[in-house]
C-alpha cells in the first residue's frame, strides 16, 4: 500500500497552519493573551496527532510485516509530537513537553538514522537537554546532548540526505534537495550552542569556549544568525580569552563582533515597511549594543595593559609557561576564517605592552571606546553602567601611571584616576550606591596614596621643600585619609562595631583600608608636636585594628602576612615614639 497523496495533502495544510500560527501570528499576540496562537496551534497538532495513531493501527492492521507506509506515518508522528514538545516547553508546561519529546523520540528510535527520521531525532534530543538544563540537572542535559551530538556525526558519516518534514509529506519526485540537510545543520549549531551553556554550568570553561566559537562559526558559515546577537555572543566570549591572557583570540572575536554590527547598522532598515517609532527603537537597540560592544573593546584594552604590567612585575614561571602554552594553540583554533577582519585586529596589538609608547597606544584605543560607550550610557537613565564606564577610566589611568617614567607625570595620572573616582562619590547617593561608593572611596584612598608616595620621593631626594609644597603633601595625605575613613564608616556600626555578614573579600579590604590609615598617618609632616602626637595616635590606632581584627579573621588575613608583620613591628615602635613627643611637650 503507497499513502494517498490527498491524505498526505490534508496533513500538509493542517501542520502548514500550525506553523504559521507558532512562527508568524504568535509576534502579533497580546501581553494579556502572550500564547494564544501557541495553544492554537497545540491544538491542531494534536488532533493531527489522534489522527496519525489511527492512522498507523489501520495500516499495522494491513501491513504485518511492518512496510514503509508505517514509518512515514510515524516519522510525521515523530515531527508533531516534536513541535507539540517545544510547544508545551515554550508555554511554561515542561513536564508535558517532555512526554511528547519522549513519545517523538521512541518513535524513529530503531530507525534513526533513515533520512526521514534524523532530523525530528536530533531536534527531539536538542529539546530533552534543554528541559533538563531548565532544571539545573546539567549532567543530565550533558549526557543527552551529547547523544544528539553523536546521531549527527553519525548520520553525517552515512552521505544521505536529510528530509525536512515537508519532503516527507512530498513524493519521492518532490523531495527539495538540501532543505532537510541545512534543517539538520541548523539543530546541530543549536546542540553545539547548548552544549557550551551545558559546560559552563559544570565549570568546564574551556570546553564551554570551544563549543561557544563553534556556535558562531558554525552561524557565520551558514550565513544564519541574527546580527545583534552574534555580536554580543562573539564579543562576550572574548571576555572568557581575556581572563586566559589569550589577546589573540580575543581580538579575533572582537574584530567580528564589530564587523557584523557595523554591516548591520548600514542595512538594518532595508526592505522593510517601518514607522518613524519602529525605525527610533531599532536605532535605539542599535545604539545600545555597540556601546556594549565599545565597552568589551575597552575591556582588552584594560586587560593587555594589567597584564603586560603583570609580566613586568613578576617572574611566575607557571604563569609565563600557562602563557607560552597557548601561544602554541593550532592557527585555525578559535578563528573565522570566512571573515576579514584584518581592518578591526590592526587598530590594536594583542602583544604585551613592554614601553610606554606601547602602554600610550593601547591608553588612546581605550579612551575612545569607553568615550563611545559614554555616548549611550547616561548618569541620569543608567547610573549603575555609567559608573562602570567612569571606573574603568579610572583604571586606565591607574595602569598607564605604571608604565609613565616622569614621577611628575606619573602623579597627575594618580590625579585623574582619583577625580573620576570623586567624580561618581558626587553623584551618587550612598543610600541606593553604596556598593558602588564603597569601590569609589577606596580607589580614590590608593589613587592620592600613590601621589603621596610619589611627593614624598621628590621631597627626599631634593630636600629644597619650602613650606607650600610640604602643605601639598599633607594635603594629599589627608584626601587618602578621608576617603578611607568614609569607606571603613560605611562597614561600621555607631558604636564603632564593623557590620556582621562582611564577606571574606570585604573583611579583607576592610583590613587594607585599616594598615593604609595607620601608614598615613604616620606620613604627614609637621613640626607641631601636638599634632605629630595626634597623628602618631590615630597611626597605632589603625595599626592595632589591623593586628587585632588579623588575629580574629583568619581567612581573610591569610593574604595578608607581610602587612601583619609590619604592623606588628609600628605597634611596637609606635609607644616608644608617642612618650617621645609627650616628653617634649612637657619641657
């Protein structure tokens, strides 16, 4: 028995309209009702459905020995109960999306690697991982994605040809040649593309990159992906390159995220019909996502110069050999080589930066996109990513004050880290900021440390101060005094108690801000010895903290063994000093 080319017909226009209804008439449903023609579609699928069972009992009657008839009526079976599947899980019932993935999955099981059957398999499959991951059972998901991942490879190692489910509603002579192939690549970027989430929630990083780039190369190759997103999804992994030093790569994914949403901004309006307000929000959108796009350029940036100033500081042989490891990757690895991107990787090296012409270069590429990310991201509409921008010119000019020779220029970098740091205390009210100020305080309490630092030197080797600039100096030890103070008060209860549920890395910076205080004071110079008496006291003060909370709070003093012995040492000397002064003042 052939299947009756009507029946065939009438299955096509009932799953024609369920399409319809899901890919098209669904962008048009209201808030009030978001899955209307989600449900209408379920609907007609499953009675499409009742009517496929009926119809396979009738022919299993007929056909004992189990002939093709059969498994097409189950593979279209497979097909309905697949998208029934994503229905369900799309509409928030994941538990009845997964039985009718399973029931998808039972049918073309023994024979899923027929050119029928392969695609409603790996698509049946894709979907079981998700409704796994959904649930956070990750191992599960993994385990399951991997298996669609290994129908693919192995049907792709068979040379047949995939059938989309319109070529199984066809006749042999009507089979679209290349639609069921490029349905079934596209299901194995999507695996690919879980998969890397898959990973990253069972912390293997580096798998989950690998499965990221092959995402993205896998969309630029078949010339499908939505630019926006690729953009983001490219210049997003460039951050995982970055925390691995690997500023090739990174680049490489940068240069593409530009790319793309640069062709998109020139065709983004083509051939469509828009309104003045549609044509004002897709600009917006646009705007929106190069500033972050900007900001993950910056973000290199920020990180060659840490690391190049890493490097330069230290000798960490594992480090270097972790390094030197990676350089050696395979040429293709992480690249696309489809696209040219030689005009975005040439503005900026991926090599460390070993002068201060180098360090100058990168400084000058990072100011122009954090100014461009500026141009987006305002005070007044999105306080929280302005701050983050300001932050990072702050520290831009803390990492080119590394590599700067002249002290004095050196000491108007501190300054203008400390000014953009000032810059967002003004402006932000600590009530709804204070993580944000909390970071404000202390930058700029390092930032005048520095400069202070840096006029004490100048102080000692020209010993020529006349009275204005020893007044400067104090000055500027004094500004690093009151933004620590400030930060320390913002952890510390009225009867001077610091704040309970500090985690580890607040208690450990609480003890920083601590040794700095007890450090300043000692530094300011006066011959008064009133207040030289002052400052000696609040100096052991903070030195004292320090030693004492050092001994309360082992984890996060484990980090902190020289600064302990140095203040052990000051909490010594410290008394000797003040009975000193106190002897004068009695004479």
């Amino acid at each position: 028995m052939v299947i009756a080319k009507e029946i065939l017909s009438d299955y096509k226009e009932i799953y024609e309209k369920a399409f319809k209804l899901v890919n098209e008439e669904s962008k048009n449903d209201p808030p009030t009702d978001p899955f209307r023609s989600h449900y209408a579609a379920r609907d007609l699928l499953m009675q499409m459905r009742e009517n496929l069972k009926n119809e396979l009992i009738s022919i299993k009657a007929e056909e004992a020995d189990g002939g093709e008839d059969e498994f097409i009526f189950r593979v279209l079976q497979a097909f309905v109960c697949r998208d029934l599947g994503r229905i369900h899980v799309f509409c928030e019932d994941p538990g009845a999306g997964e039985n009718y993935l399973k029931e998808c999955l039972e049918l073309v099981q023994e024979r899923k690697m027929e050119s029928q059957a392969i695609v409603p398999y790996v698509g049946a499959t894709n979907e079981m991982g998700i409704v796994y991951a959904n649930r956070a059972e990750y191992k599960k998901s993994f385990d399951i994605l991997t298996e669609a991942e290994k129908a693919y490879k192995d049907f792709k190692a068979t040379k047949k040809n995939a059938w989309a489910i319109t070529d199984v509603f066809g006749t042999a002579d009507e089979v679209e040649e290349g639609k069921g192939l490029k349905e079934l690549e596209s299901l194995y970027t999507l695996c690919s593309f879980y998969m890397a989430q898959v990973y990253g929630h069972l912390g293997e990083l580096e798998k989950s990159a690998q499965y990221c780039h092959m995402t993205l190369r896998r969309q630029i190759e078949a010339k499908s992906y939505e630019p926006i997103d690729f953009a983001l999804n490219a210049a997003t992994l460039s951050q995982y390159f970055i925390g691995q030093n690997m500023f090739k790569q990174a680049r490489h994914h940068l240069a593409a995220a530009t790319l793309v949403i640069s062709e998109h901004e020139a065709t983004m309006f083509e051939g469509r019909n828009l309104t003045e307000e549609q044509k004002a929000e897709i600009q917006e959108t646009f705007k929106h996502r190069f500033a972050d796009v900007a900001r993950c350029w910056a973000k290199y940036g920020l990180a060659l110069l840490s690391a190049s100033k890493d490097r330069l500081f230290n000798d960490d042989e594992v480090k270097l050999a972790e390094d030197a490891k990676r350089l050696k990757l395979d040429a293709n690895s992480y690249l696309f080589p489809d696209m040219q991107l030689d005009a975005y990787e040439k503005r900026i090296t991926c090599d460390y930066c070993l002068t201060f012409d180098d360090a100058k270069e990168v400084y000058h590429f990072v100011t122009k996109w954090l100014d461009t990310a500026k141009e987006h991201y305002k005070p007044d509409t999105d306080a929280t990513e302005y701050a983050k921008i300001i932050k990072d010119f702050a520290e831009l000019y803390q990492h080119i004050a590394f590599f700067e020779e002249d002290p004095v220029n050196q000491a108007k970098m501190q300054k203008r880290r400390a000014k953009y740091y000032e810059e967002l205390i003004e402006l932000l009210n600590p009530v709804f900021y204070m993580s944000i100020c909390r970071e404000c305080w202390y930058g700029a309490g390092l930032a005048y440390s520095a400069i202070l630092d840096i006029k004490l030197d100048l102080f000692k080797a020209n010993r020529t101060a006349n009275p204005q600039e020893l007044s400067k100096i104090n000055q500027t030890c004094q500004q690093a005094i009151k933004n620590f103070k400030s930060y320390i008060e913002s952890y510390t209860d009225k009867d001077g108690t610091w704040k309970p549920n500090m985690d580890v890395e607040e208690q450990r910076t609480m003890l920083y801000a601590h040794f700095h205080l007890g450090r300043l004071h000692y530094k300011i110079i006066t011959p008064d010895p009133n207040l030289q008496l002052d400052n000696l006291s609040n100096s052991l003060k903070y030195y004292k903290t320090f030693t004492d909370e050092c001994a309360k709070l082992e984890e996060p003093a484990k980090a902190l063994q020289a600064e302990v012995g140095v203040c052990r040492e000051m909490v010594n000397l410290l008394p000797m000093k003040i009975a000193t002064v106190k002897k004068r003042l009695t004479k």
